[in-house]
C-alpha cells in the first residue's frame, strides 16, 4: 500500500485506549481554519492552505461552522448537516484516509478493497472515504420497521468476494452496538468468511475509551468523548 504523504507520526496504540488520533497539539487552531465562519467560506472551501493534519481543536471548529456539533445548552450532534457541505466532507475524508494509511503501512496492512458503513447517516461519510482510498463502497440497510430499535441487514444488494479486505467506516460512534449489528449481519449472510481489517475509521467518537477495549483500533477526526 503507498503511504500518502503528511505530517501525521505513525500513532502508537496506547496501552489503555484504542483510539488512535493525530500526534499534534489539540488545542492547536491554525489561522486558515479560524478564519472560515460562515457557509459561503464552507461551500467554496479549499483545502490546498491548510495544514497536513487536523487538530481537535480544528476539527470541532468546522463542524460547528456547519452546525453538526453545538454545545450551547449541551452538547448537541447532527452530522447530516455536514452532508449539506460536500467539499467540507470530501475533506474531511482526506485527512482521515491519509490518518489511516499513515497507521496501517507499518502493520503491513493492505488498503481496503471495500469500505463497509452502516445505514443511513454514514453512507456518504463511507462513500467519500471510500474514493480516497480507491475502496469500491457497500452499506447495510435497516430492517425491522416497528421494533423499539431499527437492526442493520445485509440484503445481498452489494457483493463482497471472500479475499477482499473490508474496513468498517462510521460517521459517529457512541456505542459498539451499530458496530457490532453491521459486522455480524454481514458475516451472517457471507458465512463469516469477511476479512475485516482490525481497524475502523470515525468520524466523530462520542464513545468513552473502557467501552472500547475489545473493539477494533479507531482512527477517529474528533473524539467528543471527555
């Protein structure tokens, strides 16, 4: 797999979390990011000024730009409103595609032929993921219309070969329950013969770091967790 090129440190894996971010200063927010404050700057956003990697900082700033994170009268998440910004996603996307490279290419793992989501929030969060790593993109489907708690099934619709490797991509995480309903709806039907990478890539984690500890490593953007 060829290594994009970046400012991200190969991340080590912290003996206590599974969560793997950037190696840079959190609190850093570089003057090309704080300066975007409104949705024409979003909608015409270029990403050829900033920085090789995002901060926390950096991250939480764009998404509250765009009103996927508030934190006014509690925290608050809604990451369809990023979906209303296609080359704030697209960037988004970038830099966790080259955040995830930078991981996976000294555990001499193979880039993913197929990037898996969960429906239906994630599905344009996978698919723009999936284009920067030159992954063909597969989606689960709810099911179970009526009960308290949609379940994620695999219908069959997309095809994924048994020596095809797959990696998970999620918008948001605050459980492993979604996780884990993709996972093993989509081993139920192929007969667990899935190659899924020990990796997953989120977008925004809002899952606390002793929920974690037998999930697969998360390359996340912004970990909400405090």
């Amino acid at each position: 797999m060829e290594t994009l090129g970046g400012g991200f440190a190969t991340p080590p894996v912290p003996q206590n979390s599974r969560i793997l971010k950037p190696e840079v200063d959190p609190q850093r927010l570089d003057e090309s990011v704080r300066t975007i404050c409104n949705a024409t700057q979003l909608r015409l956003l270029e990403t050829s000024s900033f920085s090789s990697v995002l901060s926390r900082a950096e991250w939480q700033h764009l998404l509250q730009v765009c009103g996927a994170v508030t934190v006014q009268g509690g925290l608050k998440i809604d990451l369809a409103r990023v979906i209303s910004y296609p080359r704030l996603l697209d960037m988004l996307a970038m830099y966790l595609a080259k955040q995830y490279e930078r991981a996976a290419g000294p555990a001499k793992l193979k880039a993913p032929n197929v990037v898996l989501s969960s429906a239906y929030t994630s599905v344009p969060f996978g698919m723009a993921f999936a284009k920067h790593v030159g992954a063909t993109f597969v989606h689960t489907e709810t099911g179970g219309l009526g009960t308290k708690r949609e379940r994620q099934r695999w219908t069959g619709r997309y095809q994924i070969s048994p020596n095809e490797t797959v990696l998970q991509v999620e918008s948001l995480v605050v459980s492993g329950r979604k996780r884990r309903q993709v996972r093993d709806a989509v081993q139920a039907k192929l007969k667990g013969k899935v190659a899924f990478l020990p990796y997953e890539v989120v977008f925004v984690n809002q899952r606390p770091p002793s929920d974690a500890q037998s999930e697969p490593i998360q390359i996340t953007g912004l970990d909400l967790y405090v």
